[in-house]
C-alpha cells in the first residue's frame, strides 16, 4: 500500500516540469476570470471600481512577471495596455464588451501557452 502511494506521488510529480510557476499560472487563471466578469459589467454602476480592481490585479502581474518571467512579461504588459486604454476612454457599451473580449482572447492565448508547459 504504502508503495502504491509513492509510485503515485513521484508519477504525479513527475508530470509537472519542476521549473513551472504555479503562482503565475494562478495569477494569470485569476485575471482571466476577472476579466470575464468585467466584461458582463460594462455600461453598469460596478462596472469602475470592478475596472480599477482588475487594473490593480495586472499592475501586480506585470511587476511579478517582470522579474520571473520575461517571455511571459511581454504579453501581460500588452494586456495591462489594453486594460489601462479602458480605464482612460469613457467609451459605449459595445466597445467595451469588444475591448474585453479582445483582452479575454489574449488571455486565453496566454494560458494556453504557458498551460502547455506542462505536457
């Protein structure tokens, strides 16, 4: 018994590369959501302070970024961009759905390729 439970614990761990971030895929899961949520909140009263807290959110994403991952650090930076153009333009209902979902795309992209770090 107790050797099935190390096979299983080293075959688990050994699927993983050793030297995958977990804080930053969690971070990057995290903004994605976020994100997504944001997007139902355009034209609403939430919808400023749910902006401010998810710019906040990539601020800190981007700082992490900046000293563990660069290949990362650039696309995060662009996202940060993108939020960060919202945040300035007080703009209609549909564009901000469409920014949103364009920075929902970029994020899928994102975890998509650092998710397959693990296969």
């Amino acid at each position: 018994m107790n050797r099935l439970i190390i096979c299983a614990l080293l075959t688990s761990c050994a699927a993983v590369p050793s030297n995958f971030d977990y804080i930053l895929y969690d971070h990057l899961v995290e903004l994605s959501v976020n994100v997504s949520d944001l997007e139902t909140k355009c034209g609403t009263s939430d919808y400023d302070s749910a902006l401010k807290s998810l710019m906040h959110q990539s601020k800190i994403l981007v700082q992490y970024t900046t000293f563990s991952s660069k290949d990362v650090n650039k696309s995060v930076m662009l996202i940060d961009e993108d939020l960060s153009k919202l945040g300035r333009n007080k703009s209609s209902v549909a564009f901000c759905k469409f920014s949103l979902d364009f920075v929902s795309i970029e994020m899928n992209t994102l975890l998509k390729g650092f998710g397959e770090k693990t296969k």
